[in-house]
C-alpha cells in the first residue's frame, strides 16, 4: 500500500510539472524568435544602410579649418562727449562793467582779457595808500636813523614798523584789486557763452563767461554694476562717434568712480580723446567698445553649426571624405560665432554648409575649405 500511494504522488508531481515546463519551453522558443529577429533586422539595416551609401551621392559642404585665434569678449555702451574743461569765469571785485573784449565762439590764450571793470575807484584807493606808504617810510627811515644814535626810545621803532607793514599790505591788497578789475581767462580754450553786458554792475563771484578747453575732450560712460569690476583696471577702450562718419578712435581711461552716483546704479567712467581740429564737439554721443576678457587661443565656429538634438551639442567634421560626429560643449558667445570650449582640435575642418543634411559616416564632397570665421560672409 505505501508503495502505490508513493508512486500515486510521484506521478501527480509529474503531471502538475508538465504544464510548467510546456510554458517555459514556449517562453524559451519565442525569446529564441526574438533573438533572431533583432540580428536579421540589424542585419537589414546595415544593408539598407550600406545601399543608400552606394546608391547617395556625396553631400557638398563647405567647411571651416578650426585655427586658434583672439576671441575678445566685448561690451558696447552708450557715452556722450564732454570738454576736458569746463570753466565759469567769476568776477573777483564789484563794480561796472565799461568793456566787453571776447566774443562767443572765440578762442583765446591764458591771460587773455575778457572784460574790463570800471577801476577808477581802486585807481583812487591804490594812490590814497601809496602816499600813507611814502609817508611812513619816510617816517620810518627818520626813526630808525635816530635808533642807531640811540636818541630815540626803542618802543618808537616798533610802533613805526608796525605802521610800515600795516601800509605795505594795504598797498598789495589794492594793487591785487586793481588787477582784478581786468578779468582774464585762466586757461586756454574757446569762449562759449559771455554774459557779461557793458554797463551791468557786477558783484563779487557774479559769472563773467563760460570757457570750454576742447583740444582734448572726454568720453563719459556709465558702468553698470554687473560690469565695474571687469573695468576698474581697464586703460584704454575703443570709441566710435557717428556724428563723424563713425569714427574710431582710442581714449584714455581717466576716472572711473568707486561708487555709483545715480539711481541707475551706474558707475561713471571718463576716457580722454586727443581733438586737434576741434571738431569733436561737447554733447555728441559716443559708442564705446570696451573688453571684458580676451581668450588668445579660443577655437571659434559660427553658431549655427552646432546641431543641438536634446540635451546633446555636436557639430560634423569631415574626416577622409565623410561626415563624423563630434560631441562638443560650448563657451562664450559673441555676434553669431561661438567659443568650443572641448571636443574640437585645432586644425579640425568643421562643416559649417550641408551639415543639416548629413548623417553619421556620410560620405561628403568639400568644394571650399575657409580658415577664417569671416570669410563665411563672404560665400
């Protein structure tokens, strides 16, 4: 009895193992399937691939030789032209004025009159003192002769010198007066505004005229906070002024504030500009081209040959007659060229025409090779 209730199992355990191993066996012949298929598809697509090789003609593209070069990354801010100087003449002394002898638009040397005030009041006070002055030298000379015979008391020489002194510096006072009533310009440049009238009364510090120094002027610009530490040490910067034909020319750093002077949070910089013939003129706006950071050795392609597909940055090099993708990640950007920051090596010829058209290991027909960015602007 043990004996068939043993063998009664074992065939049970058999029988329900049958259908476990019909599965597997399935599960098992379709994987096979499978299997074969994939190597038959990819079989099938490299024929295919190969065919359209042979039966495609060879795409014609133009290509860039990657030559490091100087890759400058710039700003262009906005300047507007200001005299090196700018100076309002004041009057020194109070009186009328009997002469005008500048004129607007004038350009006059240093020293040069520009108005004579009436001077005969100072005239009158200058000879007034002159004569206090005589009479007390002549006083003094008399008691310091009578000192040296010791028949004066010394308290009298000390009073007279005192006098003296008092009288010498009211000389010089009026003297200075009395030139003052000639107003002169301190400096050279051209007059551009005279307010002085003949026959107006004018009292100290009253303006007389303007003067503007233009055989230099100076470029103000205003820094925006995000770029005054890439600045602060600059030297020179490139300026253009469109009023004259876009000219270019270099100005000389000058000044640049420590601290903003506005609510626009701009820093003020001044550039010097030589101005020989006088024809950069006050209030002209500026274009002024300044360098935040120079690469000497950059690899530089246009933009738009680099093909962006997701996440992924590549452009095509031509490589022996066809097109081989290069992965590559990019840095500064300036106009339409871009830095290649890795991926490239010098001396790769990028195609820069065609390469929207092209596949990996493509064949490709280089009919121009360009070694500069710019002459692409040229095709």
């Amino acid at each position: 009895m043990e004996k068939t209730s043993f063998k009664a199992k074992l065939l049970r355990l058999i029988w329900g193992f049958i259908p476990w191993a019909m599965v597997l066996a399935i599960v098992f012949v379709i994987f096979q399937l499978w299997a074969k298929i994939q190597v038959e598809r990819s079989q099938l697509e490299r024929i295919k691939q190969e065919a359209i090789k042979k039966e495609t003609p060879p795409v014609r593209v133009i290509t860039l030789t990657a030559v490091p070069r100087r890759l400058e990354d710039k700003i262009r801010l906005p300047g507007y032209v200001e005299p090196a100087e700018d100076l309002w003449v004041k009057s020194e002394v109070s009186g009328q004025v009997i002469q005008v002898l500048a004129t607007e638009g004038q350009t006059i040397q240093k020293g040069q009159i520009l108005a004579q005030i009436d001077d005969r009041d100072y005239r009158n006070r200058l000879a007034r003192i002159e004569a206090n002055y005589k009479l007390a030298k002549l006083e003094y000379d008399r008691i310091y002769a009578l000192d040296q015979k010791k028949i004066t008391a010394g308290n009298k020489l000390d009073e007279i010198e005192a006098r003296l002194a008092d009288v010498t510096a009211q000389r010089e006072e009026a003297e200075l007066a009395l030139s003052r009533t000639r107003i002169v310009a301190p400096m050279d440049g051209q007059v551009n505004e005279i307010v002085a009238k003949q026959g107006d009364f004018y009292s100290i510090g009253d303006p007389v005229a303007q003067i503007l120094r233009l055989s230099d002027v100076k470029i103000a610009v205003g820094i925006p906070e995000s770029d005054a530490a890439s600045f602060y040490n600059l030297s020179e910067a490139s300026v253009n002024i469109a009023a004259l034909g876009d000219r270019r020319l270099t100005g000389k750093k000058v000044f640049m504030s420590s601290q903003p002077r506005n609510l626009a949070r701009l820093y003020d910089l001044e550039l010097e500009i030589p101005n020989p013939d006088g024809d950069i003129l006050p209030g002209m706006f500026a274009s002024v081209e300044l360098i935040r950071k120079a690469y000497k050795r950059a690899l530089i392609v246009p933009l738009y040959a680099v093909i962006n597909q997701g996440e992924e940055q590549f452009v095509y090099v031509e490589n022996s007659g066809s097109a081989k993708k290069v992965p590559v990640e990019v840095g500064l950007l300036v106009d339409w060229q871009v830095q290649i920051t890795s991926g490239l090596k010098p001396n790769d010829n990028v195609i820069v025409v065609g390469h929207r058209l092209l596949n990996e290991g493509q064949a490709v027909e280089v009919i121009k090779n360009v070694s500069d960015v710019q002459e692409i602007l040229t095709l």
